[in-house]
C-alpha cells in the first residue's frame, strides 16, 4: 500500500438533461441518471447505487485482505447491502445499511473464526466508516457441501 494520504479524483460532465458521465483517468467512462425514485428512468447507475456498491465493493475487498492476512481459506462470499434514505431534521440522507453476508468456507475452517474475520471486515471497512448511518452486519457462514 502506498503512504497515506491517497487521493482520488473523478469528474463528472453533463447538459442540462440527460444523463450524467463520471470519468477518472484510466478508466472506462460510467454513465449515470438519477434512480426511479428520484424521477429519473431507473435504468442507470445513480449516486445512491453507486454508493451502495461501494459499500458491497469495499466489504468484500475488506474481508479478502483481513482472510489473507488471518490464513483464512473460503471458497465465496456473496454481500447484498440494502440502503435506506430518509428525511433527517430537513436533510434527505442514508440512516442505515444492512450488508447480508454468505461465506462459503471448507469443512476444516471454524464457522466461529470466519464470523470473526467477517466482523473485522466491516469493523475495518473504509467507506462505511467514512459514511454517518448506522451499519448492520448480518452473517451466514457454511462449509463447503
């Protein structure tokens, strides 16, 4: 990992409707609009989607290093994170994530041992703790069948 402190740049171009394109150097383009809920066609990326996936993107990247560095073996893992906004003292913003966590690890790895790694994982995931919701982790760890 490089020396802190990391910085990211992205912009965003648009007209005055339509859709929105999100560029950062060296990556594809990333068309958004605003999701149904806000009026737009629902069919896009929007800004509440893309943090919700960051969210699910920086959980699942959290826990392989944390697996990594406690020699955790696991064959999967599936993360859904549900977003809930709501109006706060005037202000529209995200109250809560729940991320619903499924591991899959071999017969010789203790279900307790990976609960733990999983908690670590959300303990030490950047972007929930950079976020001011509450954040909800709920486990299914099984073997292998």
């Amino acid at each position: 990992m490089q020396d802190l402190p990391h910085h990211y740049r992205v912009s965003a171009k648009a007209t005055d409707t339509g859709d929105v394109v999100l560029g950062s150097a060296g990556l594809d383009d990333l068309v958004t609009a605003p999701p149904a809920e806000f009026g737009g066609p629902g069919n896009r990326w929007s800004p509440e989607t893309l943090l919700i996936g960051a969210v699910a993107d920086c959980f699942v990247l959290t826990f392989r290093a944390v697996a990594q560095a406690s020699r955790l073996e696991w064959a999967s893992l599936d993360c859904d994170v549900e977003g809930a906004l709501d109006r706060v003292e005037r202000s529209t913003q995200f109250t809560g994530l729940t991320l619903k966590v499924r591991l899959q690890v071999p017969g010789s790895v203790s279900v307790e041992k990976a609960e733990r790694a999983l908690h670590k994982a959300e303990a030490n995931c950047l972007i929930t703790n950079s976020l001011n919701c509450e954040v909800t982790l709920e486990t299914d760890v099984r073997h292998d069948s």
